[in-house]
C-alpha cells in the first residue's frame, strides 16, 4: 500500500495517527491478502478497537471465540480480549480505530454546536 502524500510504502497496514496527527484516537487502514493470518494476536492495556470491514471477508478470534467479518461488517474488541485477525478467500480491506475505554465524553448530540 502507498501513501504518496506521506512518502510511505507498507505492505498491508498503515497508521494514520502521526500523519493525521491524531491527538485521541489511533487510526489504521489494514489490506490483508487473501487467506491471511495476522502476525501475532494481542491485546490491550487501555484502548478498545473498533474495525470497520469495507471490502472482503475474515474472522476476527478474540478471547477464543470465532466472529465471522464481511463487507460491512463492525465489531468492537475490548482492550483486555487477546484477538487476532484473519482474511478469507476474497482478502479483507478494514479500518480500525483505537481509542482509551471510557474516554468518551461528548458526541455528536452533546458536543456539538448548532450554528
């Protein structure tokens, strides 16, 4: 994957949190090749994550559990779960955002401004 504006070239996974400079979130547009098994499973000490499937197909195991992910799929992983992401036969094209749990302390409704 290439970000040219960026001057970066990684192979299935970009973060965005320095080039957007991100001050409460991490962001990451992941590209996962088809019948892929994520490097390594992990977990948290403080951030939720929250992926947003856009394209393909997968399976996210967390906590020993199997959740199949398609197009359109969302799902939120909470920081202590040890998960780790799979691609299927059509790949998997996802989003992922990390945020602190409990952080939350305005949305849409109570933090904006109508003007």
């Amino acid at each position: 994957m290439e970000c040219p504006d960026a001057k970066l070239t990684m192979k299935s996974k970009l973060f965005l949190k320095d080039l957007l400079k991100l001050t409460g979130l991490e962001m990451s547009f992941g590209v996962m090749e088809p019948n892929t098994r994520g490097p390594f499973a992990h977990r948290h000490k403080n951030n939720e994550e929250l992926y947003l499937v856009l394209s393909g197909n997968g399976v996210m195991e967390a906590d020993g559990k199997e959740y199949d992910l398609k197009e359109g799929s969302v799902m939120r992983v909470t920081p202590a779960a040890v998960r780790r992401l799979s691609s299927g036969d059509r790949g998997l094209t996802y989003i992922c955002i990390q945020t602190r749990k409990d952080s939350l302390e305005g949305y849409t409704m109570t933090d904006a401004e109508i003007l």
